[in-house]
C-alpha cells in the first residue's frame, strides 16, 4: 500500500485557518466541525491532507519558528503562479522566489499562527 501524509496543526482561530488554506494557497474544506465539543477541521489539496483542531492556550509564534519548529514543505507545479495567488491575496511573503544551491526554487511565508510554510518546485532527483 502507498504511503500518504497528513500533518496535524493547532491554531487559535478556525476561521482564519480555513480562509487563509482556501484563499491564499487554494486548499478545500473536506471536513467542517468548528461547532463540535472539540473543534476540528480537515483541509485538502490533491494528496496533501492538513487537520487543525482549536486550541485555547496561546503558543508563542516564536516556538514555531526554526530551527525549533517545523518547515512544512508543499511541492507545486507552478511556484510562480502560487506566488502571484499569495500576493493577489495580500499576504507576505517571508522570502520571495529563491533559487537555491540544492536546485530548487522556493518560497516562504507564515500562516496565520505562525507555521513556517515552503513551497518550492518538484525534486527530480
């Protein structure tokens, strides 16, 4: 059987979750259960799965940037149109195109709760 992945994040703000994935990186809402004891919701986009259930205690952004946190990496087919849909939905970028010495372009923003996003071009090696 193949292998797949889903990571898990937990943001303070559902809501501002689920626009950020539909309008800023064009993510699906697969499951919507912001109204539930334990609110959670599932997001899609072609095989990449994110789920984020709520949390009330705050967590400084700073615990979710490098080198402690994690890079969430999403390979796309067109760096430069995903580029020009971030910013025709007025988010900032981190760091804008960038060629890098292993042969890939990225680039890199935050989400709203401070996960630490890249998306770069396909590895072909």
């Amino acid at each position: 059987m193949a292998a797949s992945l889903r990571i898990e994040i937990f943001p303070r703000d559902l809501d501002t979750t689920v626009t950020f994935y539909q309008s800023v990186l064009a993510f699906t809402l697969e499951r919507d259960e912001r109204l539930a004891e334990i609110p959670y919701v599932a997001l899609r986009r072609d095989g990449i799965r994110i789920g984020a259930r709520r949390i009330t205690e705050p967590v400084s952004r700073d615990a979710r940037r490098l080198p402690a946190g994690t890079e969430i990496v999403f390979e796309v087919d067109d760096l430069h149109a995903e580029r020009d849909r971030i910013l025709a939905a007025g988010y900032e970028l981190a760091e804008d195109l960038t060629a890098r010495s292993w042969g890939l372009t990225d680039l890199r923003l935050f989400d709203p709760d401070g996960y630490y996003l890249r998306l770069t071009t396909h590895d072909h090696s």
